[in-house]
C-alpha cells in the first residue's frame, strides 16, 4: 500500500509540473473503479460522462490535493457529486434505473466459463439484492455501495462521502441491519460488519 501511495505521489508531482502524460497515466489506473462508483450512484447511461467530467475537475483541482493523501477516494469524491448533480438534473427514475445497471453492467461478477447454475443464481442474487438497497435511505445506500460494492475502507468512504468516520459507521451499521432484515440468509454468505471493518 505504501509503495502504492509513494507511486502515486510522484506521478501527482510530475502532474503538477505539466506533465500531460502523466495525468493520463492516473485517469487509466483510476477509470474503472470510477465507471463503476458513477454507475452505483446512479449515472446509469451518462457515467462516462460523469466520469470524464470528474477527471476534468479533478485536474483543475490537483493544486488543491493534500500530499501523502490517497488519491482513488479523493477522486470518488469528486465522482460523487457528479453523479448528484446528473441524477439530480435527470430526475428520480433514472437514478433508480441507474442503480439497478449497476449489477447488470458494471463488472460482470461471473465469467461466461461459469456453469450456468451458478450464472443463474448469481443473477438472482444481484436482483435480490437490488430490491434490497432501494429500500435503504440514501445515505446508508451510499455508505453499503462504497463499503463493499466499490470496496472503500472505513476512512477512505469517510473522504469519499466528506462524512466523519463515526457517521459512515453508524450509517452503515443502521444500512447493514436493514438488508439483513430484508433479506435474512438469502444471498449466502458475505461480508458482515465484522469482516468489513478489518482496514478500518
């Protein structure tokens, strides 16, 4: 991690010293987790737009970027409230439509290799689970997204959010316990809130 962090560092020095190409090389570390924060906010079929607008902030603002700091939950931040500022000017139903691509098309979770079986059951967890979320309130919807669909550990889902550690943990507890109610055992085995605060 350390060494993760002191790469990026000094790809964000020669950024700051104009060096175009080295911003782009952070832009291709970081589109992915990117896509897929924009796409479980709700961007739906605007996330790359979202994205490559989140990128352009990002860049205007790296004067701001505290050295030592992480840069992927910086950067979710920023990813965040584009995609409020989209979902907002869009409207409720596309950000319900939104969230739910988010197990359709964000990451295939399955290879196509997989015994059909497990691809079924699989799909018929991300449904469940879906269903699940959107009866959470935003802010525990938010918090469960950054903590275990987007892996985001405590700290870096606090920056993400711009919330205190104790509210994520609180919002997330609360969030936690909600989905359990809802789906009791039927998504199998996951991560509790035990497993899921081992960074934290």
């Amino acid at each position: 991690m350390g060494d993760t962090a002191d790469g990026e560092a000094a790809v964000i020095a020669r950024v700051r010293a104009g060096e175009a190409e080295a911003y782009a090389q952070l832009v291709r570390a970081h589109t992915g987790v990117a896509l897929r924060a924009a796409v479980a906010f709700g961007a739906g079929a605007d996330a790359e737009d979202v994205v490559q607008s989140a990128f352009f902030k990002a860049y205007q603002a790296l004067g701001r970027f505290r050295d030592g700091a992480s840069f992927r939950p910086w950067l979710l931040r920023i990813v965040v409230n584009e995609t409020r500022n989209t979902v907002r000017s869009a409207g409720r139903a596309r950000a319900v439509a939104g969230r739910e691509a988010r197990f359709q098309g964000a990451d295939p979770l399955i290879p196509d290799t997989a015994d059909p079986a497990v691809a079924a059951l699989a799909e018929e967890r991300r449904t469940l689970l879906s269903a699940a979320l959107e009866e959470l309130t935003e802010e525990q919807r938010q918090v469960v997204t950054c903590r275990y669909l987007l892996e985001m550990d405590e700290a870096e889902t606090a920056q993400a959010l711009g919330w205190p550690r104790g509210t994520v943990k609180s919002r997330l507890n609360r969030g936690l316990k909600k989905l359990e109610q809802r789906l009791g055992g039927q998504l199998g085995p996951g991560p509790g809130p035990e497993g899921g605060e081992r960074n934290g």
